[in-house]
C-alpha cells in the first residue's frame, strides 16, 4: 500500500495529506478543545505543520496512510484521519488519530469518512480487522467508536505518557470482517438520514 487512494462519498473526499493542506488544517483545527485527549497537542501553525510532516514520514515508513478529510462539494479542508499501524500481512489496520474541526461534528462528517475507510478497508485491503483507539477519559470519542458498531476489546492501563506528562490509559475497539456486513448497513441507513448542515 504506497498511498491510500483519495476516497469519496456524498458529503467528504478523503486524500493523501500532503503540506499543501497545511493553511486549511490550521483554520480548521487550532481549537484547543480538538486536541485535548490527543498525547501531542497542536495549537499553533509550527505545530500542526510539525503534525502533517510526522504523518508524512510514516508513510514514507510504510506505517501509516494520512489523509486529509475534505467538503466533497467545496473543496474545504474540515480534518485528518488515517490507516495507522499497518500490518497487512496479519490483515489489519487502525483507523485513528482522526480530529474533526468544530463546526462538523456531530455531522455526517466523521460517519462517512469512518465508512469509507471501513468500506476501503475490508472490501479492498481485505482486511481482518480494523482497531481504533482512544484515551479511557475520552468519553466522545468511545462513545463515537461504539456507535459506528466496534466492539471494546480492553483496555491498555498506563499506555502512553502525554506531552503534559500524564499517564494515559488507552481503549481498544475493533471491527471483524464477518462483523462488517451489518455494520456496513446499518452505517448507510445512518448516512440516508444524515446531513453536514
């Protein structure tokens, strides 16, 4: 997998990140709310450039597949996300360190850009399994990953220290390919009735 092709559906494109994204990432995700549970914030241009060039590197790595999340009809950049900790000879992917600028959550945003990466995931990588994770105080989040239909797995006590030094507990969801099929319908039927108004 050189570059995860860009992805498209009725409301979000998702492509390959590149530093041209950088001037839309910044005006839409120097919210300091946005980076709250993330281990490394990101509140200024340096810092998010710094983002999208470690991002960039693990791809040159053959690690990761960071994509910027995109408007379909406009063009405007709302996000990040990517295919991390790859390791498609085991078939499997994590879906993570995905942030959404404020004004598109709680919209088809997230629910579509997790579909088609889902969607990329299974039906084109072949994909056993596809994890995500989150911070055990990260209620959003957890509660975001369960409604797109991932099961909790555990959690990974005293996993990570942030850049504020303190020790984060990190929970494992997952998707099973035999569990894709009802999952894959029931995000559609969400997505009928959604919108990014």
């Amino acid at each position: 997998m050189n570059s995860a092709p860009a992805l498209a559906g009725r409301h979000v494109r998702l492509e390959p990140l590149s530093l041209e994204h950088l001037d839309g990432l910044c005006a839409a995700g120097l919210e300091t709310s946005l980076w709250q549970w993330i281990p490394t914030p990101v509140r200024n241009r340096e810092e998010m450039r710094q983002f999208v060039e470690t991002a960039l590197d693990e791809r040159e790595r053959g690690v990761s597949q960071p994509l910027a999340t995109l408007l379909r009809d406009t063009g405007q950049v709302v996000g990040s996300t990517r295919f991390a900790n790859m390791d498609l000879n085991n078939r499997r992917v994590e879906i993570g360190w995905t942030w959404i600028g404020l004004t598109w959550q709680r919209t088809a945003v997230n629910t579509e850009a997790k579909y088609l990466m889902l969607e990329y995931a299974f039906e084109t990588l072949g994909c056993l399994r596809v994890e995500f994770k989150t911070d055990a105080l990260n209620e959003q989040s957890c509660r975001a990953i369960l409604r797109l239909g991932a099961k909790q797995e555990g959690i990974f006590r005293k996993h990570r220290i942030t850049a504020s030094g303190r020790v984060r507990d990190t929970v494992y969801f997952s998707i099973l390919d035999d569990e894709w099929p009802s999952v894959k319908a029931r995000l559609q039927a969400k997505l009928q009735l959604s919108t990014i108004q």
